[in-house]
C-alpha cells in the first residue's frame, strides 16, 4: 500500500533480468488459470532464452490453476472439462521423460520448445517457439449496436458507447458470494455481466470455422471519463452455442480441487455458457507510465493500451467470440474512486459516478489485437 507505483521497491524484486549463466536444462511450466502466477512463468521462459543461449529450454503450460500440474488430474476446471486427465499426461509425457534425460542420460525426450495445452479443442500442441511462429497479427474491432469484427471500422466521426460507472455498486468478477478467490473464477460464466448497464459488450456472429489465438491480447482502447481516473476492465470470453451439451461438474470446486458437496444441481446445462478466456483490468491512470500516474481530463479521449497474458484458446465454429468492457471487478481489484487520489487514503466522498465512454470510428479504433494461428499452421496436436 505503501508503493502503489512501479517504484524502486519493486524494481529491485524482479528477477526476470537476473536469471544468468545457467548451464543445466530448464523446463518452465505453469498454469492457463494460475490466479496467483499466471505472468511469471512466461517471464522466466523469456529471460532464460534471452540470457543463455545454446541451453536446453522449454516451456510448458497445461489447463491448471497454480500447482495444479503437480497435485491433481486436470481433467476439468469448475464446469468447463479437458476431456483427459491433463496432470497425468503432463507426468507422464513430459516431466518424466525430461528427467530421466537430463538426470540421467535415458533416452531423448524430444520436447520442443514449447508444449501447450489448447483449451477449446482440448489438444496439446507442440510448436518451435512460444508465441508460435506464422501467426497473424489481427484485431477485434468494436463495432456499433455491439458488433465485434477483424474489419477494421471505416465511419468517419465520432461513435461511441457509454454507461454509468458507480464504486458504491461494482461489478462483481463471480456471480455467488465468496470468501475468498475461487480458482474457477479464471474462466467462469459471464452471463451475469453482460445483462448489467454498466458493461459494454461486443460479439461477432456464430463463427464459421475455428479460430486460435495463441500467446499474448493487448487491448487498445479510446476512451473518455467524466472523471479524472477510472479502471478499464477487458474480458475476452467463449460464447457456447444454445446446444452445447450439459456438464456434469460442480462450479464451485474448493481449494484443494475437491467438488462441493453444497453446490448443485449435478448436471449443469451449458448452452449459451459464457466461458472467460482472459480477464485484465488496467488503472487508467498508468496509461502511459507505471511510474508517474496521470489524471484524465474530463471528457477528453485518450487512448489505453496494455497487454493481457498468453492464451492458447480455439473458438470453436459455431461458438461466438465476446468482449466485454466495464470499470470495476470486484473484490477481484480494489474500487477506483474515479478521482485521481492516492486509493489506499481515499476518503468516501472522493468514490463519485462517472460516465465512461468508449469509441469506435476509422479514426478511434478501438479493440484487441490478438494472434491467430492459421490453420494449416497449428502445431502437432495429441490428447484429444
């Protein structure tokens, strides 16, 4: 609370640059739906390549919350289910191979470089780099009347929409009450936002064939406030067609991956499932530097730009691709006050509504630029 900028506290606490003259093989691994690391094991992946040329280093990332790769079956993940048990097969396939190797010189386990666990198709791939190579660099445009395309927008003139951002009513990151953070939360259902009046949400029609997007989404926004700070919250989410069959798994499961007893019914139908993919919110007032935070002027149109984290995700023809946009996720993050203060010392009356605006025009842009992975191009697939 005391460092609440990218300050030299912070910056001395980043290992990424010091990860150095390592000689052994090094395999990283962690988790699509790690809530407590999802960042770091790509940081370390990318510095190890960087830093020390001509060692073997690998990537890894599987289906799992954080340690999940290690402790249970990975076969499902609240109501979304993997269709394999992916822990074995890590253990099995991967880990085991790779030790008896590098221990003690058995047999090549002719891994590559990266080894990735596609959610939606729910097949592993394996590619000679991590993000893939040949991908193609495309945006989801917003469009009007909730429109979400590739096709870039070519209206002149300013178009725009709005909603009504109150900290004394936010917008909830679970639909249930919660003590604490449900490792599920990472791809749960968002029916319940996009019905609020203070989510904006954009979708594309029923796709017609496959698309993967493989590594790193980066939102860039063109907004306004009436206030002098606010959060811009983006969620990229699967939209399951009305007849997708139903599951039979607990959404709630508790810390330990075991199922609630408490929570039912025991069949779950999944039409119209709205599954996040990833979820990041961004303070707007580090947007252009984490270091020296700046107030909006209100009413003036800016443009936010961040990156979310990596996803190795296939929308599925027939499935639709949604974004949703809004100001506040809590608990998940902690309220803006929507003025430009210092939050921990925050008084109640600086928590004011504000009036977001987000814009979409040739001019103001707005939407995600992602990876999609060709095709013909995917890497080698195993596990369905």
């Amino acid at each position: 609370m005391n460092h609440d900028t990218y300050d030299e506290y912070w910056k001395v606490r980043d290992l990424a640059p010091h990860l150095k003259n390592i000689h052994c093989a090094v395999l990283t691994v962690g988790g699509w739906f790690d809530a407590e690391d999802l960042q770091g094991p790509f940081s370390t992946f990318r510095s190890v390549e960087k830093n020390n040329p001509g060692i073997f280093n690998a990537l890894v990332v599987g289906p799992w919350v954080h340690g999940g790769w290690a402790r249970y079956d990975g076969a499902h993940l609240g109501r979304v289910e993997f269709a394999s048990n992916t822990g074995d097969y890590y253990r099995k396939n991967i880990l085991f191979p790779f030790f008896e190797h590098y221990l003690k010189g058995v047999g090549d386990p002719k891994l590559p470089k990266a080894y990735v666990f596609e959610t939606g198709t729910n097949v592993w791939r394996q590619y000679s780099a991590w993000p893939p190579e040949n991908v193609e660099h495309k945006t989801l445009y917003f469009e009007p009347n909730g429109g979400l395309s590739f096709e870039a927008p070519a209206a002149e003139g300013k178009s725009f929409d709005e909603y009504v951002s109150d900290p004394a009513k936010p917008v909830p990151f679970v639909n249930y009450p919660v003590t604490s953070v449900p490792q599920e939360y990472m791809l749960s259902d968002q029916r319940f936002a996009d019905s609020r009046t203070d989510v904006l949400v954009y979708e594309t029609p029923v796709l017609q064939e496959d698309v993967t997007i493989a590594g790193p989404i980066s939102p860039r926004l063109f907004v306004s406030t009436s206030g002098t700070d606010s959060d811009w919250d983006v969620k990229l989410i699967d939209v399951y067609p009305a007849d997708y069959p139903e599951s039979k798994q607990d959404a709630r499961p508790e810390e330990r991956g075991q199922p609630r007893k408490d929570v039912g019914p025991p069949s779950f139908t999944m039409g119209g499932y709205q599954q996040l993919v990833r979820g990041e919110p961004f303070r707007g007032k580090f947007r252009h530097s984490f270091e020296k935070p700046e107030p909006f002027t209100p009413g003036k149109v800016e443009e936010v730009k961040f990156t979310m984290q990596d996803v190795n995700h296939t929308f599925r023809r027939g499935h639709r691709i949604m974004v949703q946009v809004q100001s506040s996720w809590f608990p998940l993050t902690d309220r803006n006050p929507q003025t430009f203060v210092n939050i921990p010392d925050a008084k109640p009356s600086d928590f004011v509504k504000a009036t977001e605006r987000v814009y979409y025009s040739k001019a103001e842009p707005s939407g995600i630029a992602v990876e999609v992975v060709p095709q013909a191009a995917e890497g080698a697939a195993e596990g369905r």
